[in-house]
C-alpha cells in the first residue's frame, strides 16, 4: 500500500493543483495491446492530415506549466515538462515513440489532453511518496541512466519516496529506478493539472481514457484524486 501526499506548500503556491492517479495491478505488458496502438496511430494520422496538432507552449495548459517551472526556478525552454517535450518531438518527428504498452499508453492520453502524465512501478517505490519541494540534499537517478546522480536543487517541486527523487521539477523526467517496464505488474499513472477550475473535465477524462486502456490488460483498476481538498490518496487498485 502505497500512499501519495501533496504537502501542504505545494497547494499553497499551486491551489488549483489536481492529480489523477490511475492504479493498475496484475498488468500484462507482453501481451498486445491493441486499443493502445490504435490510440497513437491515430493521433499519428491526424498530424499528418492536418486535423490535430499538439498543444505548444502558446496553450494555456503549456503555458502554467511554464509559469510553474519559472516559479521554482527552472527555466522551462531548457527543461521542459514532460507533456510539452512530448508535443514538440511529436510535431517534429510525426511519430511517438514507442516505449512498451504501458508507457505508450499514458504518453497517447497526456499529448492528446495536453496534460503531463508519468508512471511508477509500485514495486520499486519505497514507503509513501510525497509531491513537495525539495531540500537539495536527495538524490535522484535520471531514466535511462543508471550511473547517474543528481541533486534537485532546493525549492524544486518533485515526487520523492522514502529513498530518493521519483521526478524532477515536478514532471520533467522520472527516475530510472520506478520505471515501468514490460514485467512491470503494479503500476500507478499520473495525470496533471494546475487549474481544475479550467481543467478538471480534461483531467477527468483522461484518466478515465488511460483506465480504459489498461484495463483489458490488468486484473484491476481504479482512479483515486489529489487536490487542496483531499491531499492524500493511497495508490490502490
């Protein structure tokens, strides 16, 4: 059982913060899922077509991420969110990449909302994970480089467990050490907003949109929210 927290700090710079965590145990990621490759083909098909394109940083949702990253002292045209740098690779390549099922899945639901989306396998976190700011003494492992270190610097917004630094600057990279792989059977999604108010049907409807793939290839799945209101949420499927 794992639970997430959103420290009291982080809802005091960012009110308007909501965070869906879509659960998921016993996930099949050997298998097809074809309901995925369909969902990124298809956003494939409509940039070339000219009927979609990816929200940039001109749309308000890149744009509080932006504002966001400014705030806690990241430059975000260097360091981009994660949603923000999947769009640009997307418009720029026409093509997402291609990760493993699970990873293709919430990489298809966050760049067609426009909302940054991650992933932890549960297996590999350690205690409780807290979304808060930084003290620049923990460590962090960037994905796809085991031999790495780094340190956030202080005031950063990151998820941290009780061994180290899960993402950096909020949802920029995850670590190497909770990434999802094909074996991964106890996962658990993000999807962000910094304005519910505005934003919190997408929200909504991206997690459910994200659920709906997982769900023909895991035993169980579920939804749970983080907000002002309910600042805490055990990652339960």
């Amino acid at each position: 059982m794992t639970v997430f927290r959103i420290a009291p700090a982080v809802v005091d710079a960012f009110p308007g913060t909501r965070i869906a965590l879509v659960t998921a145990t016993g996930l099949r990621g050997r298998e097809p899922w074809p309901h995925t490759a369909d969902a990124v083909e298809r956003l494939e098909r409509g940039l070339a077509d000219g009927t979609w394109r990816p929200a940039d940083e001109t749309d308000p949702r890149i744009e509080a991420w932006h504002t966001a990253y400014r705030s806690f002292g990241t430059n975000p045209r260097r360091v981009r969110p994660s949603v923000d740098a999947l769009g640009r690779r997307l418009a720029k390549k026409a093509a997402l990449p291609r990760i493993n099922p699970a990873v293709d899945s919430y990489n298809a639901v966050s760049v067609r909302h426009g909302l940054p989306a991650g992933a932890f396998d549960l297996d590999h976190v350690t205690g409780d994970v807290d979304i808060r700011h930084a003290e620049g003494h923990e460590t962090f492992t960037p994905l796809g480089e085991p031999g790495s270190v780094e340190h956030p610097a202080p005031g950063e917004i990151v998820y941290a467990d009780t061994t180290g630094i899960l993402t950096r600057h909020w949802n920029h990279r995850d670590a190497h050490r909770t990434r999802v792989t094909e074996d991964s059977t106890r996962v658990v999604f993000v999807l962000e907003t910094l304005h519910a108010d505005r934003d919190g049907h997408l929200l909504d409807t991206a997690a459910e949109e994200l659920r709906a793939l997982l769900a023909p290839h895991a035993a169980r799945t579920a939804v749970h929210l983080l907000d002002a209101h309910h600042p805490r949420a055990i990652a339960t499927a």
